[in-house]
C-alpha cells in the first residue's frame, strides 16, 4: 500500500487535496465577504472588525501562514495538472466540441488555470492595496486602530480599481462555478446524475453571490461618491 | 422514402505510421444512404479508394453492433459521434445534414498512439485491466451459482458500471485526456461484488497507478466522459473509485 504521502500525490489524492483546499478557501472568502459587509453596518464597524482582526496577534499569524499555504498548496495542484494536461495530447483535435448535459464542461471548467492564475495575482495586489495600504490612525472610544475604511473608500474613488475588481470578482464568480461543483464531487464521492444536478446548481449559486456581493461593494462606494445611504458617517 | 443519394465533404486523419506526420485529407462522398452506418459510409469511400489503386482508410471496428469496444473515431469533434449513448457503428447518416462537411479523426491521446490512419493502440487499458482488473479465483469446476447471494441492488450497479466496453471514448473527449472514467467503471464493477471484495484495495491502487504509469491524464470534473460514454456509465464510477482508493490507503 502507498504511504500517505505517495497518496498525497496520486492523480485521486491530488484532485482530493485540490477540493479540500479549494473548500478552505471557499469557506475564507464566506467570512471575507460577510466581514467586508460590516462597512455598511454602523460608522465604525468595519474600523472595529478589522481592528480586532489585528488584535489577535501570533493567531492572526497563524492564520494568515496557514492560509497562505492553502492557497500554494491550491495553485501549485492546478498548474501541475495543467502543465501534465499538456503533456497527455501532444497533437490536438482539429475540431473538437462538447456534448453537452450531463457534461459540466463549460467556460467555467476550462479556464480554471487561467482565472486561478488571475486570482493569485489578483491576491498579490489586493493585499498590498489594504493590508500594507497607507492608513490614518484614529481613536474610536478610546482605542487607537487604524481607518481602514477611509483606506477602503479612498480606494475605490478611483474607476481603474473599481474595474480592476469587478472585473477580477467576475472571474472569481467563474472559478466558483467549476469550483464549487468539482471540489464537492471530489470529496463527497457521490456523481449520480441527480446529485450532479443538484450540486451544480448550488455550487453556480454560491459562485454567482460571492461574485455579486464583492463587486458590489467597490461599485455601490464608486456609484456613490463613498456618500450612499448605505455608508453610515 | 430514403434518401440514397446523400453527399458529404470528408476530412480524415492520414497518419502511415506512428513515426510519421500525419496531414488530414479530403474526400467527396456521394451516393450515401441515409440508413447506411457511419462505418458502411466509410466501407463505401474505402471500395471506391480500392477500386480507384488508391489506400483506403484504416479504422477500426469489429462487432459493428455496440458490443465490442474496438470503433473508435472522433467525428466532428465528438468521440463517437454526434448521437448520445451511441458508439459510432450504430451511428446512422441520418443524423447528419445533406452536404455537410465531417471531420474525422483517431482518439488522441500520449497515451493511445496512432498505429495507421484512425486506428490507435489502446493496449494502455489492458495493462490497466492487467494490473487489478479481475478477480482471482479457482478455475475448475463452476461452483453453484446460489451459493453466494447478491442484492438485487448491488447486482444492478455491478452490471451497469459492467458495461462498460473499454472502447476509449472518455480518454478521447476529456480535455486532460484522463482515463477515469474507464478506470473507474471497472473498480465500481468489482468492488460491488462479494467476488471482487477481497482484492479491492490492492485493485484500487494498483489499477489507479497503472492509469498514471500509462500516461493518461488527472480528472478535472469537466464531466465530457459521462457524456460520450457509448453505454452511459456515470462520473459516480470515478466517485466509487476515489472513494476505493482512499479506502485503501487509509484503512490498514
Ligand atoms: S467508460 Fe464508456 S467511454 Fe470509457 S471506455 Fe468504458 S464504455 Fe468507453
Ligand atoms: S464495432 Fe464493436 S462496438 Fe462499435
């Protein structure tokens, strides 16, 4: 029998490890995106959140090199497999088409490197921009934390980055959609026909609201000059 | 009425060897029943080829009646043609359009080489059979056919995942050019079995590594296999055999 690490690395334990880390990320952007969702909560909220988000020192350390390592681990299974990918067909079709239902290869499926690949840069970016951003310090009931949210707002005045996201949200909504259902067939090991139906309708939900609820957000602070009645000031 | 006088603009892979650069080639068929099998519109284009001193085509076939695995050739980007839940002998030319252009072209796949023409060597999955894909047992005389019980259930998923004829058309239409499917359908078939329990994890490893020793590609969902699949068998074989493999390396 292989060890668990041969496993690990099998063409069924790779296309495992890439749904358990696909999961793990899914999960991060849930929390990601009910977290950003505090800055049309009370005027501080967001300040608040962020700022507790800090406080936990060496956790949040931890948490932060965990996930980065969960996103390797994501990436690095994808391009090898895409890499293999074109290895296994050295001579292409000349023409070559999908079935259709019951297959599930779609836009989605087949630019997976491609949006995964926009998505990595993307974090890159992303981070830079908020984590390592300029802030002002201000004093909220008397604990100093950083303006995150002015950082946040500043940003978004400007239309090449609220393009840049909606842009890259809408990829990730692609990614989700092939994402979702195939890390979920990968690790429920179920892929009756009914299931499938079943799963890819959840997992194309899930994909559309993440990439809504993102994109709205530097979209409606953009619409509205960082003024609209849901920002409260 | 039928209609007997259908014409078609064909384009074939020509391939002399697997050593040798293959170029596609062009040829107008006319006088083509629409009752006629996809493969008897290629006997009618070979005859004339033959008749005319030129080479016919090679493809391969041997049943001609969805039994036996051996026709295998992508037909306008399809593997097996356009008609789901068909291999491309039981393809009849009325499914295609008076006039119409066809292309037609071998499996690809590293893993499946052109041997001549349309024909590869898929001799990868007798070496993926060859590493678990049986049950071991003592020959002789056959032992009654009772003695052992089977769910009604079980029996019918077994023949279901059983069914499988082995012909290659997951391998040809995935994108990764993965041969889960395949694999799949023969581990789900065994493993459901009181006969093919006992060798199920060795079978499972076994057969998953000869699939990645063979060259075939990963599984990325897209599904495409389950949709080509000449006799229908469903993504859940390749469920049934992650789920057997991961059985294996974790129990002990
Ligand atoms: S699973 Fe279907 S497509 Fe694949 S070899 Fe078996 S019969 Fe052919
Ligand atoms: S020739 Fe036997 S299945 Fe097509």
């Amino acid at each position: 029998m292989p060890s668990l690490v041969d496993a690990a690395r099998s063409q069924v334990g790779r296309k495992i490890l890439s749904g358990i880390t696909g999961i793990l990320l899914g999960i991060f952007i849930i929390f990601h995106l009910i977290g950003n969702l505090t800055l049309f909560g009370s005027e501080q909220a967001f300040n608040i959140y962020s700022h507790t988000l800090e406080s936990m020192g060496i956790f949040l350390y931890l948490f932060e090199i965990g996930l980065v390592l969960v996103f390797l681990v994501h990436a690095y299974i994808g391009v090898a497999i895409w890499l293999r990918k074109r290895k296994r067909r050295p001579v292409g079709y000349e023409k070559y088409s999908s079935m259709g239902d019951p297959s599930k290869q779609t836009f989605s499926s087949r630019s997976m490197i491609f949006t995964g690949i926009i998505l990595l840069i993307f974090t890159v970016t992303h981070v830079a921009t908020f984590k390592y951003g300029d802030t002002q310090m201000i004093t909220v009931d008397g604990t100093q934390m950083k303006d995150l949210k002015a950082l946040v707002i500043n940003t978004f005045q400007n239309p090449w980055y609220v393009i840049y996201y909606i842009v890259v949200m809408i990829l990730l909504g692609f990614h989700l959609r092939h994402g979702a259902w195939s890390a979920f067939t990968s690790l429920t090991m179920k892929g009756g026909t009914k299931t499938s139906a079943v799963v890819y309708t959840v997992g194309t939900i899930f994909a559309v609201l993440m990439a809504v609820g993102f994109l709205f957000i530097p979209l409606y602070i953009y619409a509205t000059g960082g003024t609209g009645a849901l920002i409260a000031s | 009425m039928s209609n007997d006088n259908m014409q078609f603009d064909l384009k074939i892979w020509k391939q002399e060897d697997g050593d040798s650069q293959g170029a596609f080639q062009e040829y107008h068929m006319e006088g083509v029943s629409e009752d006629m099998s996809f493969l008897e519109m290629l006997d009618l284009l070979n005859e004339k080829l033959i008749k005319n001193g030129d080479e016919p085509v090679e493809f391969d076939y041997d049943c001609r009646e969805g039994i036996c695995g051996a026709c295998s050739l992508v037909v306008n980007g399809i593997a097996h043609g356009p008609k789901e839940e068909t291999p491309v002998c039981e393809l009849y030319m009325r499914e295609f359009e008076d006039g119409q252009e066809i292309v037609i072209e071998p499996w690809r796949a590293a893993a499946f080489p052109v041997i001549k023409d349309l024909v590869v060597d898929r001799s990868a999955f007798d070496r993926i059979m060859a590493a678990g894909g049986y049950i071991s047992t003592k020959t002789g005389s056959a032992p009654e056919a009772n003695t052992i019980a089977v769910d009604k259930e079980d029996a019918d998923k077994a023949f279901d995942y059983a069914t499988c004829i082995g012909c290659g058309a997951c391998v040809a239409a995935c994108p990764n050019s993965s041969a889960s499917l395949f694999t799949g359908a023969k581990i789900s078939h065994l493993s459901l079995l009181p006969q093919g329990k006992h060798e199920r994890k060795e079978r499972a490893v076994r057969m998953v590594e000869q699939m990645e020793k063979e060259g075939f590609g990963d599984c990325s969902n897209h599904a495409e296999c389950e949709a080509v699949c000449p006799v229908g068998i469903s993504i859940s074989a390749i469920a049934r055999m992650r789920k057997e493999y991961m059985r294996a390396v974790t129990e002990s």
